[in-house]
C-alpha cells in the first residue's frame, strides 16, 4: 500500500486505535474521488471508468464500507423503518415509551427495530452500527455523548429521548424535570415537610433530577447538601430498599423522600416499614414516572406522572419532521411536563 493511501485508511479509525464505521467519504479520500462517484460505483449506476469503479470498490473493501438505506436509495413512501434503542426493557418506564413509538409508527405505515441497550454504552455503538444499515431514522436513550453517536450513525437521522435540545446536537424529545419536581416538592412543603431527602438514580454525576431537586428544595428554603442525598445504582425496588435504609441511617430525621423513579420509591416505602415507620405518617414518599405499580401497592404511590406515549409519539413526529426536510420541534412543543398525581403515600 502506497504511504499517502495508508495515511488515508488510518483515518477511518478512532483516536484510541478501534476502527470506527467507515462513510463514504472515508472511500472517496481513499480513491482519490468524489463521493457521486463512489455512489455510483458501489451501487452500480451510471457511466464510470472500469478502473475507477474498481479502485472505489478496493477502497471500499479495505474499508469495509456498507452503504446505508440512505446511500442505496432504498427510502420510498410507506416503506419508512425507525429503529428504537430502549436501554432496560425490564423497567416498565421503557415498554410504555415503546408503545407510544409503535402506536404512531403504525399509524404512518411505517415498522419499528427494537433494540435493548442494556444501559451500555458498547452495546449503544453496537446497535447503531446495525441500525444504521437497517433504518431510516433512529430513536431512543443513550449514555454516549453526540460525538461517540454521529461517527456510529453514517448521518441516519437520529431523535435523542430525554435529553433537552439544549443539551443535544440532534433533534431531541425531552422531559421538564425542573417543572415536574417543583411540583413534588412544593407538595411535601405544603403538608408541613422541611427535612426532604432525594433516593438518586445517576450514578456518574448529578443528573436532571438531582439537580432540580436541588433547585427546588433551595427555593423553599431547605438544607441542600449531599448529605439529603443517596444514590441507588439500580433503578429497582430492591435498590430503592437499600437506598432508603442507608438514608434512613445518615438523616434519620427525614420526614419526606423523593424518588429517581417508582421503583425506587416503591422501595423506599418497603424499607420505611421495615424500620417501624409509617407512610405517609412517619414518612411521605413521593416517585417520578406515573407508572401503573403505583395504584397497586399499598398505600398507593403519590408520583409526578410522565405521559411516556406521548413521549414516543413526540418522538415519531421528530422523525417524520426531519425526513420531510422541516426543522425538528423545539421548546415547550418538545417537553413533556410532569403531572402531580397524589395518592396515600404523600
């Protein structure tokens, strides 16, 4: 290999020596052509040089350069393929998000590629490297900053699930965390609550919900530092357990919790009666996500409910807006807010 092609080749790989997915641009600098006529070559289309077809296509097998729905110009109407990346199918959150996803792609004829992330970044590249072949458009949550997600996507379009656009490059589907929680805790603070504690679920740093929290009980004059805080790796009802009693034992003054989410909630009140505390008397809980378990446990889980299909419709919509070439939603049309929905528990 000549040293100028060699140099050309190492620059479809990533700073840390792994090989990212080539793009057709990758084959065009390696060819030494544009990047119609790589087209043109690897779909067999129009007049091109024999030679020159056959240096874009070694180029393209040294690369390993698969061309994607876009590039072989397989997107016609009614045959539209979205892809969902979901990172815990096992949290009833996401099956509801997914519904909302399925609901209103069929109703615009198009089908929908599931895949579980398991809340791993390798596992994130891994689906949208495949993705990125399969479909026209990608939805979903992921852990990966947008630099990592647009070397994996080959420019398929791509709607990022709760993250705010502010906070994303890509068009994004959000929830209104600041609002949502602002509701919680001016609830705890109008039943007489001053000594609220938070069971965290964002285990790297702090995440929406914590800093909100933070805001919120600030703004009603509450003691905010660490302390009121722990954190529960595992959004569950056992991590919710664990949780409550470590918080319990750190701030056994804490008269009201807010949870990352209902599991963890529906933990914490486990844990509460396991410690001779009486909920909502002794302790008033509160969750974050309106899920069906709420009504069914005992007493019934007072929770800033997120209308999770709606969000997946919003998210459809995203993709329908950026394929028809029309700028994707933004502000309050791209939030979903949560609602106060208040049971026994708070």
């Amino acid at each position: 290999m000549r040293g100028d092609d060699q140099q050309r080749e190492t620059r479809a790989g990533r700073a840390d020596g792994t090989r990212r997915r080539a793009t057709i641009h990758d084959v065009a600098q390696l060819a030494g052509v544009s990047r119609q006529t790589v087209s043109r070559a690897v779909n067999d289309k129009g007049e091109i040089d024999p030679a020159t077809k056959e240096r874009v296509l070694e180029a393209a097998r040294r690369l390993d350069y698969r061309p994607s729905r876009f590039a072989r110009g397989l997107v016609r109407k009614g045959g539209v393929t979205t892809g969902l990346v979901i990172p815990d199918l096992m949290n009833p959150f996401f099956p509801e998000v997914a519904a909302g996803v399925l609901e209103a792609a069929e109703q615009r004829g198009w089908q929908v590629v599931v895949w579980d992330s398991r809340t791993d970044p390798a596992r994130e590249g891994e689906a949208l490297d495949m993705l990125s072949h399969q479909a026209d458009a990608v939805v979903g949550y992921f852990k990966n900053g947008d630099d990592v997600l647009a070397r994996h996507l080959g420019g398929v379009p791509l709607v990022v699930l709760e993250r705010g656009p502010q906070q994303t490059r890509f068009a994004a589907v959000g929830i209104d965390v600041a609002a949502g929680m602002e509701r919680g805790v001016a609830h705890l603070v109008a039943s007489g609550h001053r000594a609220i504690g938070l069971l965290d679920g964002d285990a790297e740093s702090p995440g929406p919900r914590r800093l909100a929290f933070e805001d919120a009980t600030r703004r009603h004059g509450l003691p905010v530092d660490a302390s009121w805080t722990v954190l529960c790796p595992e959004h569950s009802v056992t991590g919710g357990e664990a949780g409550m009693a470590r918080l319990l034992a750190e701030r056994p003054e804490v008269t009201a919790v807010v949870g990352f989410n209902d599991l963890i909630a529906v933990g914490a009140i486990r844990a509460a009666r396991r410690a001779g505390r009486r909920v909502p008397d002794d302790l008033a809980v509160v969750g974050f996500d309106g899920l069906s378990l709420g009504e069914l446990v005992e007493p019934a889980l007072t929770t800033l409910h997120i209308d999770k299909r709606r969000l997946g419709r919003l998210a459809v919509e995203q993709v329908a807006r950026l394929r028809s070439g029309e700028d994707p939603l933004t502000g309050p049309d791209a939030w979903v807010v949560p609602e106060l929905v208040i049971r026994a528990s708070a």
